[in-house]
C-alpha cells in the first residue's frame, strides 16, 4: 500500500478547508499512519482524558477516515466516530452504552447525509460508513466527509454536556 499517497492526499483536503472552520468547532486535524491504514482524524482535545497528548489519551473520542489494504481491495473508503473509553473522561460521569444511545439520537436528524452510514455499531462506535474508493473522486468525497463532521461535531459537545460533572 502506497502510504504517501494516501497521506497526500488526506493533506491535500485539509488544506482547502479554511483553517477557520476548525477553530469555530475547537477542532483539530491528524493525518498518519496508524494500525496500517492512512488515517485522516479530526477531533476536539476537550474530547479526550487528557487535551494535551488527546490522540493517546485512553478515552477520547474523534472521527475518523481511513484507507487500508482491505479498504483497497473492497474499492471503499471507511469513516467513523469512535468514542472509546468515555467512561475514563475527567469532568464528565459517562456510561458508554448511555452516551452512544444519546448521541445516536441525536445524530438521526443528519444520518440522511451520511452514504451508506450505520449506527448498528457497538458503544465504542458511533457510527460508521464508506464511501467509494475511487482516485478520481477521492479528496472530493474525503472533503464531503469532514464537511459533514463540520456540521455535526456539536451534536458531541451537546450529548457530553448532559454527562459533566457539574450538571449531576
């Protein structure tokens, strides 16, 4: 798997996306290799149980899109929302399952946006989907995609607020 292709490309994207539409959200981009596959994530550090190293803290929550040899062979970019460990999130008092269900709730309103999208998916897994994997189309439909979490990543802060400390 051509690794630097697919890294150029996510970085290709991200560039074209005013910078100012990802600190109206708070939000933050990572493009790497992780677990053999070119990953593109966007996340909030406030979203992870430790905001200054957010992308290795045990629980943290961000989407992700990525390319592997599998993905290759199916013809499918992957993309999904992970929450992991939610539970471990300082300020916040979190059942996996109880923030999964709320978010899912929530996230029916935009599903219509999303291709071939699932929330069918355990608690560590919002929801998740593919697109085609296609050269020609690929940063159009990668760009699609962060626009899309754009304009849903509220619905994450929404949905942690019921569960911060404060407010139990």
């Amino acid at each position: 798997m051509d690794y630097t292709f697919y890294l150029k490309e996510f970085n290709s994207v991200i560039e074209i996306i005013p910078k100012e539409e990802f600190e109206r959200c708070n939000l933050e981009v990572a493009i790497e290799v992780v677990l053999e596959s070119a990953a593109l994530k966007v996340y909030n550090p406030e979203w992870s149980g430790d905001p200054l190293s957010p992308l290795d803290a045990t629980g943290r929550i961000f989407f992700s899109i990525w390319i592997n040899e599998q993905s290759i062979k199916e013809r499918k970019v992957y993309y999904n929302i992970h929450a992991l460990k939610v539970r471990t999130l300082t300020n916040y008092s979190i059942s996996s399952r109880k923030f999964a269900q709320d978010f899912r709730s929530e996230f029916l309103k935009y599903q219509k946006d999303w291709p071939n999208v699932s929330v069918d998916c355990g608690p560590l897994t919002l929801m998740q989907g593919w697109v085609d994997l296609k050269v020609e189309k690929l940063q159009k439909n990668v760009f699609e995609l962060v626009q899309n979490f754009l304009k849903i990543s509220f619905t994450i802060d929404r949905v942690l607020a019921l569960y911060k400390k404060d407010n139990i």
